[in-house]
C-alpha cells in the first residue's frame, strides 16, 4: 500500500482510512489479519505508535479485532462490513451531491455523469 498524507487531517486518521478502505475494497477479506504495527509504521515512515492509535480507532468502530500476541485480525462479520461499506458509500453520495447542489447540476445529469463513470 503507498502511502501519502494530506495536511488536512490527524495521520493516524489518514492511516485508519486507508485500512479501512482497504477491507472494504477486499484487499484484507474478513477474517484476514493485517500487517503488523511495526511493518506499516516501517512502510508509511510513521511512528509505531501513530499506527497503534489508528488500530486502536478501527478496534473501536469494531472493524478489527485484536487477539493479543497473534496480531490484529479483520472482523468476521460480514454484515458489519456491508454496513461500513453502506455508510461510507453514503457520505460519498452527499458529498458528491453537495457539490452538485453548489453548481446547481440537475439529478439527472448527476446521474448520468455517475453512470457514464461507471461504465468507463
């Protein structure tokens, strides 16, 4: 995973953003553990302790689970990251419409444009 910050926002948000992103997309499948603090703190030239705070924010919104010695693992629950993946989906879409709100963009054309990138 490559690893750039934004300014605007805490690192370790940025570090549980990506993790998360990245369990939604698939790329750690449920049930999957993550690479070690150590490994992404090496990876993303962060502290350790910056990625131990975003594991410990993804521990909370119950999207990992910490077993200890063995490492952090990818919830299990299959419906919980559907309902992650549903909510991120939605701040997206009022993102999105926001934005075309404020340029007065029509539903329609909104619409096709959102299609149109999809098809691409």
């Amino acid at each position: 995973m490559g690893w750039s910050f934004s300014p605007n926002a805490p690192i370790y948000i940025q570090i549980s953003e990506s993790l998360k992103n990245a369990m939604l997309k698939g790329i750690y499948p449920p049930g999957s553990q993550l690479p070690s603090v150590r490994q992404i703190a090496k990876d993303a030239a962060v502290n350790p302790n910056t990625v131990q705070k975003s594991v410990s924010l993804l521990e909370s919104e119950g999207l990992v689970v910490v077993r200890g010695t063995q490492g952090c693992f990818v919830t299990e629950d299959t419906a919980f990251l559907n309902k992650a993946k549903r909510q991120t989906a939605q701040r997206l879409a009022k993102e999105i419409v926001l934005a075309a709100k404020d340029i007065s963009l029509e539903p329609e054309m909104l619409l096709n444009l959102i299609k149109e990138e999809f098809d691409k």
